[in-house]
C-alpha cells in the first residue's frame, strides 16, 4: 500500500523506523468515534521489570520433565516465580551470580542431582519469546479457573447447555492471548461457544454397519464421511482432525509403548483411564500431529484415536439446513453488544478475585486492569454507486436493497439467444416466471429478449443433462437457466459440470420453490446475476487512479476429493474495476496457501506464515513482474486479509453498547507496533457482535508509479470502496470484492466442479 522513501517496502519487525512513519500519518480521514474493544491492560508493578532467559542442565541427566521440575521445585523460595519448558528457564528476576549451582535430591533414591542454571539473555518486551512465557504463564494461571481446556481455547463445561432433541451441548468458553500492541501490553479475551455433538464416532460406524449386508461399499462410505472431521477426544479434551481409519487395526490389537511393552487398546484405556471399551472390534481413527505439537524424540506422526472416546464437533452441512435446529443454536449463540460486554467484565473479574491466578500475577510483579481498554476510531465517508448514468448513496447502512429494481446497471451485457429449462408440469409456471424476469430486468436498463422455453417431461438429471446437450447443439444459446427441483445437490452440480466442464456456457440454477415467489428483490438479483455471466456489471465505485490491476486470491480444499486444493484469482481488467478475468489452479496437498488482495489481497494467512508468504508469493510476483516489465518500475501492493479474528469493537456508549457503524477504521492501539496494519468494520450487523477484518500491508510499492499519493488513509478508502464491489450481495462485504469472489470462485471449482473450468469461462462470473 503506501510507500513515500527508499526502496525497502517490506512490514515488519526489521523495518520499524518506517511503520512508525506510517504510523503518524494514520490520524487523517473520517469522523472521529470513541470505541471500546475486548481488550485489558497489563502493567508491572516495577519499572526496571524485565523477563531473564537461563539453560538448566542436570547432572545426571533428568529425561524425564516431571523429574526436572520437582527437583527444581525445591528451590522455589530461591529462585521465586518461573517457568521452565525442560531446557530453558524464564524468570523476571536476576540471579546471581550468573552461573548458579544448586543441588537437590531424587525422591525415590537420594542421589545428589547439581543443577546449573546459566543467565543467558535478558529477553525484549515485544519479542516472541516474551509474549510466550507471558502466554504460558496466562494459561497455567486459568487452569485455576476451573475451566476445561478443550483444543486450545477454555471451555466451562460446568456451564454447558444440553440440547437433548438434537444430542448436542453448547460448551461456553472464553479464548485468551496476551499480545504487545501499540498501546503496550493487552490481554485479550474472546468469546466462543464449542458445539459438542453427544454422538461419537462409534455411533456412527455402526450406522454404517448395520447395512453391511445390503451395501458392499459401506466401510468406504463411512470413511469418506468421517475423513476432515474434527472430533473431541473425551480422555485428553484436545480436538483432532480425522485424516484416516484403518480398518484392520482394532482395539483387540496390541501396540508398543515408549518403554517397549507390549499392551492392547482395551487393556490401556482400562488401566490409565478406567474406561471399558464396550466394543472390541472398532477400527482405530488416525490423526496427523501438527507440526508445531511434535515433541522432541517422537518417534510419531500421527495420533491413534478410538471411535468410542471421540465425539463430534461442529455441525454438519444436513443440520445446517435445518432451520429449527439452527434457530436453537442461533438463540444461545448470537448475543447482543450489551450482552457480550457483560460477559467480558464479568470474566476478568472471575479472574482477579480467584486467589491463586491474583497471587501468580503478584510473584510476578504483574497487574490486570479490570477494565476493557477505550480507543479512536474514525467511520470513513459514505460511499456512492455509479449505475448507468445515475449515482446512489450506498445508505448508513452500507445497504442498498430496496433500490435494485429500480436502479440501471453500469454496463449490461449483448445477449442474442438463451434459453430456460423447465419441467413441463409446472410450464405455466416458468412462462410467468419468464415474463416478469424480463419485466423486473427491463427496468434496470438490462434488455433481455424473449427466450427460447424447452419443457422437459420430468426432472431426472439425465433429461436435463440430455436435453441440454440437444439445446446447445441446436440453438447455440449464449445463455441457459434451468429451473431445477426443490432438492438440487445432485441436479445442481451435475449441470454445472456440464456446461462448465464439457459444453462451457453461462448458466444460472432457479429452484422451482423460489420460482413461485413474487418476490421483486429476487427478480433483481437474478437479472443482475445473468448480467455479470454475460460480462455486465450492475455498479461501481469511483477509484480515481488508472490503470491500476486488484487482485484477490483464496483457496479452498475440496470435498470430493480431500487431498486437493483450489486456489482462485480474480483480477480486475479495467479503469472501472468491473471486467474480470479469474483462473483456478489445482494443488495436490492441503496446504495453507494464502488469501489475498493486491493491489494484491490474500485471505487467511495466520501470522505465523508472513515469512514464508514474503519468501513465496511476494517474491514470485516481483521476479514474473521483472521478467515482464524489465527494468521499468511496477507498483506493488501486497495485502494479507484475516477475517477469522476474535477482535471487537463496540461504540462506547454506557447506555447502550452498538457494533460500529459500517466504514469504522482502527489503526491504532491495538494493531501491531511493527507491521502497516488495520481493522475495517465494513457492514452493518444489528442483532450480533460485528467481526472486523484485520488488513495487514507486507509490502507495498505503489507510489513509486501511482499519481495518488496512497497515504494509509487512501489504503483504508479503497479498501471499504471494494467491499462494496461482490455483486452476489447488494450490500457490504468482510472482505474485498475481488477477495470475495475469488473465495466464491475456489469453493464453486471445490465442491461442485472438482477440477478448475474451462479457460472459454475465464473472462465472465461464470460462478456467481
């Protein structure tokens, strides 16, 4: 994004001279508004307090931690308050002198064991290593709490809620991290509700099981169902995805332990847990460790997991799609801003008046303030949408529904001949349907002509996919809508992959259900949709600066076929940004391939991989723009977009607590010290806590050739320009236009198509 001096643009740790410079340009553009966030202070008591690395080494040897820890444990009024990992040792205070030996003895044996504790570093606010002894110090003291941690975020299983008709418990937790900031160091805590579903995985197998007889694939069935499932494991309360089940593998067998002695799953989880499996002849579910979990000497991989102890998590698309069940879930989990807040002080007062997490921040000569941190904001201006000579205000609420009907779009794309499907029985009907689309369209400038209607004798995707082969041979229509029935999974993508796939034209699904509605906002966006397949565009935005490309990126891994994934671009092909071209490409591994916008955008990239994504994709972009451009200079902004963050922000009204009103910008406090970063509320969200989406710049170019100057403030103006920009919505977006439809792009390719489209497609919205 921005970039006014020297050649090195890369955000970082290793460039805070130029973050700070950023920094005080952040302060322009927009209303100013007072916000409170989810977020709590955290102060020493001493203002020499600094945190000291030391290495431990036992003589003997101690491999195991447990023993390392009590013998240190005797020298607790000596050494005062730490925290060891079973190599290095961290303290806030300073030994001396800097090699330290002390001795202990073995409980079981009375050997002398010396222990040399060697000063190694003081360790800088703000480094990595600090913010996790802080982390770790945090999460042995909310053990305290009477809490279950469960993955890694607290749950108060004591506090669940049992939905017996559904088999499901709602378990509310908290999720908490301490960070350093630009307004020093916050604890932040998150709200979370885990939905724990009652039925385990052996339940489920024996769903599967009982039609053994009638069905000779069911064990593959049963693994394609379970494969990608996360599911809690009832003995250690740590969530695992299932990667694999190995159906000659059951608890009957034996396995091999660290101490090479041979013992069954039945008579294991019997002896360390007290648990009679109650079926001996389950397979055993396999899960890849995390790289980042893997101990030191583990031997293995993967995690052997017993069907029996493993409950499901989540809920699955079926419940999903069942509105009453959602509403259940949606009344305990959605809350209002007041509520949360509530719930935010009544959590950091559970922790300041339990005694043992008090007296742990006391040994560290630490303090919490009980009250959540107040910060700026600033609500950029509202935006207007350019239709076909006509301007409209977006609205307060970055919502401009009502007006679609009436409003002529941008550009509207040339149609010669399309044609509708539907079945015969309701041909009335689609004939009515057909007329006021047309209607509905007209009004919006948009003249489709009389279409070619094909009645079809029944609705078996065999006569559609036939049938449509005879249309296209025929007719050679530039477009196709086919009204499919009410269930459409089957219908739907097996058309889809016909003509994207092997006969490539536009085409839109209408379910017959949504046919019968006389519903004119629906009419619209139908028009819109058909608009855009074709090469139209119903709105833009103004973006001033010319011949500027925005790119957005995102992945998603597929479900046919869980070993691959899809990563799709959308890039923008005029002044106007309202042509597109889009590619998807298939990727072997699961990988966490990032989601960006760039100007270039890219989407869910946690923090720990902005190194990796500086050394791939930023510098893959830079050499293809060398190769292409020469030595002539190419701006180049790269942005990394996170929507899954547990931030929050709320007006700071006493009264009554709201969400921030759509284009609320915070560039302040909260953000990283050492990166360009931001949060942008872009929509508006009345019954729920609004989520912002984190922006962060890694590096950026752009006035090196722009003729605007892309201060920070400009960044953040087109940045909620663009979320007006996904014409699937007649309202603001969490992410970028181009970001949006290149995750709508990379789920379509994923799970309806399951290999990338035709190229003759890559120039039209063929996915919307």
């Amino acid at each position: 994004m921005t970039s006014q001096s020297g050649p090195q643009q890369e955000f970082g740790p290793q460039n805070v001279e130029r973050v700070t410079e950023l920094l005080e340009s952040l302060k322009t553009g927009g209303q100013e508004i007072q916000l409170i966030t989810n977020h709590f202070q955290i102060s020493t008591t001493n203002p020499d307090w600094s945190l000291y690395q030391y290495q431990v080494d036992f003589n003997p040897v101690q491999d195991r931690i447990n023993n390392q820890t009590g013998l240190l444990s005797a020298h607790e009024d000596l050494l005062g308050a730490y925290i060891f990992d079973g190599t290095l040792l961290f303290s806030s205070k300073k030994y001396k002198p800097d090699t330290l030996e002390l001795t202990s003895k073995q409980k079981y044996n009375d050997t002398v064991v010396i222990i040399t504790i060697k000063f190694i570093s003081i360790i800088e606010k703000g480094d990595y290593e600090f913010i996790q002894v802080l982390n770790s110090l945090l999460r042995r003291s909310l053990v305290n709490l009477n809490l279950t941690l469960v993955g890694r975020k607290f749950c108060d299983a004591e506090a669940k809620i049992s939905i017996p008709k559904y088999k499901l418990q709602l378990w509310p937790g908290f999720e908490t991290s301490i960070g350093n900031y630009a307004g020093g160091l916050f604890l932040k805590s998150g709200i979370h509700t885990k939905c724990i579903r009652e039925e385990t995985v052996l339940d489920f197998f024996k769903e599967f099981k009982e039609n053994e007889g009638e069905n000779s694939h069911w064990m593959v069935q049963f693994k394609m169902s379970v494969i990608g499932s996360e599911v809690l494991n009832r003995c250690d309360n740590q969530t695992y995805i299932i990667n694999d089940v190995d159906e000659d593998y059951n608890t009957k067998l034996t396995f091999f332990k660290e101490d090479e002695y041979g013992i069954s799953y039945i008579d294991y989880y019997k002896q360390k847990y007290g648990i009679n499996l109650s079926s001996y002849c389950q397979p055993i579910l396999l899960s890849q460790k995390n790289n980042s979990f893997i101990n030191e000497g583990d031997k293995s991989d993967v995690v052997f997991l017993i069907p029996e102890l493993c409950s499901f998590t989540g809920i699955t698309d079926a419940m999903k799609k069942n509105h009453r069940l959602m509403a259940v879930l949606n009344k305990h989990r959605r809350v209002g801003s007041s509520e949360i807040i509530d719930r935010y002080n009544s959590f950091i007062n559970r922790i300041l008046t339990t005694p043992k997490f008090a007296e742990s921040l006391k040994k560290w000569n630490l303090t919490l303030s009980n009250k959540l941190v107040t910060i700026p904001g600033r609500v950029l201006p509202q935006e207007s949408l350019h239709g076909n000579n006509y301007i409209f205000p977006a609205g307060n609420k970055a919502n401009w529904t009502v007006q679609l009907s009436k409003l002529p779009m941008f550009t509207c794309a040339e149609i010669q001949r399309w044609v509708v499907l539907g079945p015969e029985e309701n041909g009335a009907e689609v004939r009515q349907f057909t007329n006021t689309l047309l209607q509905v369209a007209k009004g919006m400038s948009f003249n489709l002509p009389q279409p070619e209607i094909v009645d079809l004798k029944d609705t078996s995707a065999s006569t559609y996919l036939t049938t449509l082969d005879q249309v296209i041979n025929e007719m050679d229509p530039s477009f196709i809508l086919c009204v499919i029935p009410k269930s459409p999974s089957e219908h739907y993508n097996l058309i889809k992959r016909q003509l994207c796939l092997n006969r490539p034209v536009p085409s839109q699904m209408v379910l017959l259900k949504q046919m019968k509605k006389k519903d004119m906002v629906l009419y619209a966006k139908i028009s819109i949709k058909i608009n855009c397949k074709l090469g139209g565009a119903p709105w833009r935005v103004f973006i001033p600066e010319k011949n500027m490309m925005i790119v957005g990126f995102d992945v998603c891994h597929g479900k046919q076929n869980k070993s691959k994934s899809y990563g799709a671009l959308i890039a923008t092909m005029n002044d106007t940004h309202t042509t597109y071209f889009s590619c998807v490409h298939e990727y072997e591994s699961r990988q966490e391939l990032s989601n960006n916008f760039a100007i270039s955008i890219a989407n869910g990239v946690e923090d720990g991989q902005l190194s990796h994504v500086h050394q791939t994709e930023v510098d893959m972009l830079k050499k293809t723009c060398k190769e292409l451009y020469g030595e002539k200079k190419v701006g180049l902004a790269f942005v990394i977009v996170k929507i899954c963050n547990n931030t929050r922000f709320f007006c700071n009204n006493p009264n009554i607590y709201q969400n921030p009103p759509p284009g609320t910008v915070i560039d302040n406090t909260v953000t990283d010290p050492t990166m360009y970063d931001f949060y942008l509320v872009s929509q508006n969200i009345p019954n729920d806590a609004a989520t912002p989406t984190h922006y962060n710049v890694i590096w950026d170019t752009l006035n090196e050739t722009t003729v605007t100057n892309f201060t920070p403030t400009i960044v953040q103006r087109l940045t909620y320009k663009l979320t007006h920009m996904s014409y699937n919505y007649s309202n603001t977006q969490k992410v970028p236009g181009p970001c949006h439809m290149a995750h709508k792009l990379a789920s379509f390719t994923a799970e309806s198509l399951g290999t990338p489209a035709n190229p003759v497609l890559e120039d039209l919205l063929y996915f919307m």
